[in-house]
C-alpha cells in the first residue's frame, strides 16, 4: 500500500494543483492574473467561472489557512492573535479619518501630503499605516510613500465596505469581548435586555430598540446589512437566482418584511421590473431608507413602518419576504410570534 504524504506535503501539493488550475483558466479566458495591485479584479475568477474551479478557489483557500497552522509554532499562536486585532484597529482607524479617499487610485502618494490632506498626525500615519500593510490593505512602494493595493482601493470606492468594517470595530468586536463578563454576570439568559451586546454599548435595551433608540447607530447597522448582502455567503445573487421570481404575477407586490433600508428590494427591482415592492421596517430606519432614496425614487417601491411582531396590513401579497429577520436564537416564540403575524 503506498504511504499517504505528510499533512504538509499533501497541503502544499493542494495549494499548487488548485493554483496551477486557476491560472491555466485565467490564462485561457484572458483574465487578469491575481495580483495586488490596484486595478486588480476584485474576484480571484470571473463570474463565469465553471463550477469546478470555484471550488478550487475554496479548497486552496482551505488549504492555506490549514497550512498556516500547522507551519506556526504553538509560540507563534498568540503574536498572530495579536496582529488580527491591531490590523482592526487600523482599518478602523484608516477609515474613519477617510484616509483612503486621499490616495489617488493608480499613484502614490507622500506621507507628508496625505497626512495634511486627511488633517491626521504624520508620525501616526507612519505608525499605522503599515500595520494595515501586513494585511495586504495599502503599501509602501517607497519609505515615504503609500499606495492603494487592490483590497484598499475597493474600499476607498465604495462607502458599503467602509461602514461594515466601522461596524465591526465599534460594535461587533467589542460586543464579542463582552461575552466572559455577560456569562458571569447571567450564565445563559434569553433575556434580549441582559446580553454582551448592553454591556459592550452600555444600554439596558435589546438589540434592535437600542437600534431603534440611537439613529446613528441604526443608520450605521443598516449600511452594515446593505454591504453584509455583497459577501459571497449572504449575497443577494442567491436570493435573485434560487427563486423562480419571474414566475409571479405582473404588478404582484412583494412585501419586505423587517427589509432594513430597501437593499434587496432595490436590487430584486431591477432585476425584475414587472413586481412592487414594499419595504417594512421600524420608524427610524425607514426614515433613512426615504433619506437615502435614489433621484428620482423608484414608483415600484414603497417605505412605510411596521412592528412585525404586530399583524401584517398588507394583505393578498405574491410573497412575504422574511430575510435574516429571525435572529432569537434560542427563542423559538420569538421566531413563531414573527411569522404568525405574517400567514394568519
Ligand atoms: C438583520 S437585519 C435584516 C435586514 C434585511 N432583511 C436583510 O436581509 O438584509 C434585521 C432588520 O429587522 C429590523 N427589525 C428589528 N425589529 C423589528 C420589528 N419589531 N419590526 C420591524 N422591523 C424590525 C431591523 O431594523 C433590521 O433592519
């Protein structure tokens, strides 16, 4: 019987057959080969790639992280650590003083003018920008120099991925390293006003009436869920394409449930213009989605608020679309009360 290679052998091998096949394709429909710059493509494949090599993107990528363990040392585990939230830090930081839209997107550009163009401290630009470096995110083609990598020049384009990551680092994080003080203080309580969530933003209030109590906060949650519905996993393509929606009615009206500031509405509308759509949600965030409505707003699609813990007004709708709305983990009357509103 032949001996299985060492695990690290078997990965590396992986890594190299997964690579050769994703290029040799690039190659062959003449796509921009992976690189870091700028201009780069923002997908490793092209939409039409078959499905095969997609596949092959995600065993390389398995790979990669399953090699990365086991080449570190159990000394490396911690200072790795260490690096995934100082780069969060920065990305936050980078972001939030609009570093990114100061970088002309194909030049570099001198510590020096982009530290007076974003009205920062140069010495703390110097210190912060390459620790987003290590991530890929920026790079230094001189000492004094900084420029946009692809990663970066994807975010200084568009404000969706700039909100996620403000909202990952001034909510999602923090809310995680609560979660040992939220297990100490009430073990495992269902209650949505005693969670790491309060403790991390310092309100007794459960998730979405602090949303719904900090218009700030809740126009920053709905960027987030705008940009979420980009990833791979959540996007929107699987909502368009695992649904026969051409099959419905012309003129039926799809009802957007908890539907957020309209992004899947939005994007369904286009897609499909012989449906309306009516997006559902608490007073404050529809007053965000009519503030941030397009010019001229689209007739097929309307905002008005709704509890949909309470009865559903529109009745004899083609579809109720209940997206990502429920969230009670562990809470199943929540999850029924939600959904009786919708099909008695
Ligand atoms: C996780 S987001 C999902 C948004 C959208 N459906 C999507 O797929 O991206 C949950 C949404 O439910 C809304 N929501 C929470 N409680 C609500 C309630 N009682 N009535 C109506 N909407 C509510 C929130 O404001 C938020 O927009």
């Amino acid at each position: 019987m032949q001996k299985e290679p060492p695990l690290l052998q078997s990965l590396a091998a992986s890594i190299h057959a997964c690579a050769q096949s994703i290029t040799a394709y690039c190659d062959e429909v003449h796509y921009p080969q992976a690189s870091f710059e700028p201009d780069a493509p923002s997908t490793l494949l092209p939409s039409t790639a078959p499905q095969h090599l997609l596949d092959a993107q995600e065993t390389l990528l398995e790979s990669v992280v399953q090699l990365q363990h086991l080449a570190f040392d159990v000394s490396d585990f911690l200072p790795c650590q260490q690096v995934y939230y100082q780069q969060l830090s920065a990305l936050q930081w980078l972001c939030h003083f609009d570093i990114l839209s100061h970088i002309p997107p194909t030049m570099p550009v001198t510590y020096t003018s982009l530290a007076s163009l974003a009205s920062v401290p140069e010495p703390l630009l110097r210190r912060i920008a390459p620790m987003a470096i290590t991530a890929a995110f920026l790079c230094s083609p001189s000492p004094n120099h900084l420029a946009h990598t692809r990663l970066s020049a994807a975010f200084a384009a568009d404000p969706a991925l700039r909100d996620w990551l403000l909202y990952l680092a001034s909510a999602s994080a923090p809310t995680a390293l609560k979660l040992t003080e939220a297990t100490e203080r009430w073990e495992e309580t269902k209650k949505p006003e005693v969670t790491a969530y309060g403790l991390a933003m310092g309100t007794e209030l459960g998730f979405f009436e602090h949303l719904k109590a900090d218009p700030g906060r809740g126009k920053e949650f709905a960027g987030y869920m705008a940009a979420v519905g980009k990833s791979k996993g959540v996007s929107l393509d699987h909502l368009i394409n695992d649904f026969d929606w051409a099959s419905l009615p012309d003129g039926g009206v799809v009802v957007d449930v908890g539907g957020s500031t309209g992004h899947a509405s939005r994007t369904l509308a286009q897609t499909f213009p012989h449906l309306r759509f009516i997006v559902q949600d608490t007073p404050s965030t529809i007053a965000t989605a009519l503030s941030q409505q397009p010019s001229p707003p689209s007739d097929r699609i309307t905002y008005t608020p709704h509890d949909f813990f309470t009865p559903q007004p529109v009745r004899n709708a083609a579809i109720y679309l209940l997206r990502a709305i429920l969230l009670a983990p562990g809470n199943p009357a929540l999850v029924s009360d939600s959904l009786m509103c919708h099909v008695q």
